[in-house]
C-alpha cells in the first residue's frame, strides 16, 4: 500500500505473520517487491531495519544476533536493532529503521520507499556553532580513526571547532583495499566526499600533517610552520613501514605499502617482472595473492617457519602457504635477507637470503626486479617526541603510546589506532587493524566530550584477510598462546580455531564458517566466556548463534 506520492513516498506491506518468529529470531522480508528489511523479534517485539551491512553490503539475516544487537557475518560490525546505530566496526553509516505494526495475525512494516531501498542512513550530526561551544578539537591523522572520531564528536553533540589534519592530499579512503585490491580507484574506496566534511563543518587540511605536540602549551606545530592550540587532541598517525638495515637498501625498485599510490606503484611495476616479497604476514601474503597472476614470479620470503605462525599458528599457516603455492608462490621460509644487490643503473637485480637453520650457511640470491617489503610497521609517534622524553607520556619498547582503557595519555589527549597501547583482557596490547582503529576514533570522541564515558577495552577486535579467494574471519586477541585447537580441516579451509591461553579460549579464526565469529565476538563482548574446546568441537553454525541470541553462559549452554 502506497501512502504518500513522491520520491519519498511511503509504502507499508504486510510481511508476515506474528507466529513466523520466536524471540531471539529474524529473517529478511519484503515490503513490496524489491524492497528488503531485516525483521527480527526480540523480547515479544517485532522490529524492522536496513537488510545489509553498510560496510561491505554483508547480508544481515546470515549475521548474529545478540541482545539489542545485530553483528554483520563478513568483518564484524554492529548495529543496535532498535536505533539502527552503528556501534562496532568496521563501516560508518547506520541502518534504518522502520515502524511495525500488528493487524491481527499478520505483521506489517512501514517505510519510506527510497529509505527502504537504501536500508542506511548517516549519523545525526550537531551543527557547528561557536557562540555556544567556543573550544578547538584536533585530531591528528586522517584514516579510519580521525574520521570516525570526527564524526562521532558530532553524533555526540559537540558543536565547537573541529579541525582534521590528513597528511595525504586525498580524502580518507579504506585503506583495507591496499593489499586486497591494489588497482583500487579513489573514487571507489573513499569514505566521505568533499562536500560530507563542508555540510557538517569539519574543518579538513589535507596534505598537512601535525609535526610536534606540545601537551603542557596544548598546542600542535603543522607541517607548513603554523601552530594550533587544542582543547582536546586525539593522534591517530598510524604507522610507517619498517625498512630493512641491510646493504643495498637505498637502491630503486625497492617498495612500501603505505597508501594508494604506493599500490598503483607496486601493481604496475610487477607486472611480468621477478618480484620478492620480504614479510608473510597479511602485507605481504596478501599483496602475493594480488600480483600472482601479473608478475613473471612471486617469491616470498618470511622468517617464521611458516607464514602467519605468530597470528594464525602453524597449522593455518601451512594451509596458506600451500595455497599460495598452488597458485604458483614460491614460500621461502625461515630466512632472513642479508643484501640487496643492484644493477648498474641503480635497480635491484637480487635479493640475497640466507637460511635460519643450522648447518645451512651459504647463502642464496633470488631475481628480483621488484622487491615489497613488508615486514611491518613502527608506531607514527614522532610528534610525541618531546613530551616522551619530558615524562608527560608514556611510550613502549615499539614506540607505541601507552594509555589508559579510555584511550587517554595525558590531559587531554587521545591516542589511537596502530600507535596506542591500551588494556585489554589484563594486558596492555596494540591492534594494527581497520576495525579496532575506527573504535578507537569513535570512543577517544567520546571521551573528549565527556571524560571517561567510553572504553576501549569493552570492545572486541575483529579483523579479516582474504588471499585467493579464501576469506579468514579473526575475533579476540591473543598475543600469545599456549595451543590452537583446530575443528574442522585447515587445508580445506573449512574450520573454526581455538586459541587456548592457560586453559581459556582468547582468539578464534574461522573459515568457511560465518558468522561463528561474530558469534564468538558478541558473546566476549558481553563479559561471557566459551566452553572448552573439546566441549565445542563438532559443534554446527547454529549453535554459536544460539549462544549469541539465548545469552548462555558456558554452565547453560544451547544444545
């Protein structure tokens, strides 16, 4: 039934009946044909929101849902079923919501067509206005976390000054795509537009950078000599690949990954070129999956003894590394590179290796016209230099920053993203990953509004790779662990994976097995623990979904 004319016409359907769903339920419906909701039933009451993540398009009916919440099955975001907010990430734009009613035995939703197609909506933002809140926010770093924050001290209903310093030209982009999609266009991976930054006041300056901090003056020196004064400071710099300290370092050839460009770059000089791949954690096997079938050869070369050894363990490790093989990847594991040899132009022609093994002492060279290196990132805390050494913050052995659960430094100032050290599960750790870093932005925003109001610590990080086709889900964190107990069959890439510290479940991978972990997620994320492993193993999709939904502690479980 059509109710008004126009582009927003309304439209109310009858989508169901009332016995379809039990509490805890849900499933997509159509109001009229085309257009798609979420219905779900919680607590005696029916809802109706957005049927699809607005990070990646994830089907939400394939999701978990848990108290209030719907978690998406690809990367982990969360939205409150009754407001459509987004509460966890990764994405930016909430769901809509749309009303429901009962006539008799039938349920009927109502909605606007359009609202309906689109199944999102932005934030609601405050405006600026100085005469009522005359202080100055900075946020320094313009990725996921400077975004989100900025975004969020509007939803909050802050009204003064914000300024974004961004030290790219280019408007913050999903920088995810770097090594998952390397021929990725700006337009296409780019989060907000030019005019979304102009419409709610966001006082954006690209291709400037905050060079120096100054907590006790509370003030920042930009990168064009000009100084700002701050009431509150949130530093979400990122972090800058490591290079390596080996002869031949300086020569052309020799590649990054920091940004787009850095992409473009590497994607077209590989092609049909020798290419070495220096690092086999999520750099470099992902930007091996990406150039496979471009260069002449990939090689890489990892110093664990298989790749993904300290994050994934080595039973998944050697799942990957076999796929890469199979997609014609050399994998040469357990060395280090001594030297990078060059041509008489400049370019490197090799890349000398030698084994960690004993007995194996002579040394190997690999062609290579083209050398990624991606053997990880350094914490982009310069700026903090002078306040480090004065006492005022905190750094760790890495250059990390070390804050409290609410992200906070000093007086004032936030940290977030890849450079903060923030408590979680009794230890402080750091979490190089889109997700956790976009959290970090929306509760330092928080924080910055109202002291002390949100914290880091009660999220739990989610985060994703994707190498030839193959998608890894990781919830939790586990720095270390004792054990991983794989169900299911790694080199099938079907499989749920414990990791086990001291007894207790920390981390869990899946694959093949959406939306376990968010399943997993969600529950953590409620203060819950897991059964044992082996009290899990076997178990269906169905039951880790239960689990979400009934709120069973590990002594009530689902069947």
């Amino acid at each position: 039934m059509e109710i008004d004319a126009g582009a927003g016409q309304v439209v109310e359907g009858v989508v169901g009946l009332v016995t379809d769903l039990q509490d805890g339920q849900m499933k997509e419906v159509e109001v009229e044909e085309g257009l798609k909701v979420l219905l779900i039933k919680e607590d005696g009451q029916f809802k109706a929101i957005g049927n699809r993540c607005t990070h990646y398009g994830a089907p939400l009916k394939n999701g978990a849902l848990s108290h209030g919440q719907i978690r998406c099955p690809w990367h982990g975001g969360c939205f409150n079923t009754n407001t459509g907010d987004i509460e966890d990430f990764p994405g930016l734009d909430c769901l809509e919501t749309f009303s429901v009613r009962i006539d008799g035995p039938n349920v009927l939703v109502k909605g606007k067509r359009d609202a309906i197609k689109s199944g999102r909506r932005t934030h609601n933002l405050a405006s600026h206005c100085p005469s009522e809140d005359p202080r100055v926010f900075v946020i320094a770093g313009a990725g996921p976390s400077g975004l989100t924050c900025a975004e969020t001290l509007r939803a909050e209903g802050f009204k003064g000054h914000i300024i974004l310093y961004g030290k790219e030209a280019l408007h913050p982009y999903d920088r995810t795509k770097l090594s998952k999609a390397m021929t990725s266009e700006h337009e296409r991976i780019m989060l907000r537009p030019e005019a979304y930054f102009k419409e709610h006041n966001v006082d954006f300056r690209q291709g400037k950078s905050v060079t120096q901090v100054n907590v006790e003056n509370k003030t920042v020196t930009v990168s064009d000599s000009t100084t700002q004064k701050y009431d509150a400071l949130y530093i979400a710099t990122g972090g800058d690949p490591r290079q390596l300290q080996v002869p031949g370092a300086n020569l052309s050839g020799l590649f990054t990954l920091r940004n787009l460009p850095d992409a473009h770059a590497i994607i077209k000089a590989s092609v049909d070129k020798n290419v070495v791949i220096v690092g086999s954690s999520f750099i470099g096997m992902e930007v091996a999956s990406c150039i496979a079938a471009k260069a002449k050869s990939v090689t890489v070369v990892g110093m664990e003894s298989v790749p993904f050894e300290r994050v994934l363990g080595k039973e998944i490790g050697h799942a990957l590394q076999a796929l890469h093989e199979q997609k014609g990847v050399v994998v040469k594991m357990s060395h280090d590179v001594i030297e990078f040899r060059g041509d008489r132009s400049g370019g490197v022609s090799e890349v000398v290796i030698k084994s960690k093994a004993e007995g194996h002492q002579e040394p190997q060279s690999l062609p290579a016209e083209v050398v990624v290196i991606g053997a990880g990132a350094i914490p982009s805390t310069s700026l903090l230099k002078d306040a480090i050494d004065a006492g005022h913050i905190k750094a760790a052995d890495d250059r990390s920053i070390i804050s409290d659960e609410h992200l906070n430094a000093y007086d004032s100032v936030y940290v977030g993203g890849d450079i903060a050290r923030f408590p979680y599960n009794g230890e402080k750790i750091r979490v190089e990953h889109w997700g956790v870093a976009q959290q970090h932005g929306s509760v330092a925003a928080k924080n910055m509004v109202k002291p002390q109001s949100a914290s880091a610590s009660a999220f739990v990080p989610f985060f994703w790779t994707s190498q030839f086709g193959k998608g890894i889900r990781y919830a939790g964190h586990a720095s270390k662990f004792d054990n991983v107990v794989v169900d299911g069959d790694a080199s099938k890439f079907t499989f749920v994976a414990y990791y086990v510290r001291e007894g207790k479940i920390v981390a869990v991978a899946t694959c093949n097995r959406d939306p376990v972990a968010s399943a997993i997620a969600s529950v953590w994320e409620e203060g819950r623990e897991l059964p044992a492993p082996e009290e899990l193993h076997g178990k269906e999709n169905s039951y880790f979904l239960q689990l979400a939904a009934a709120g069973c502690s590990a002594g009530q479980q689902p069947k």
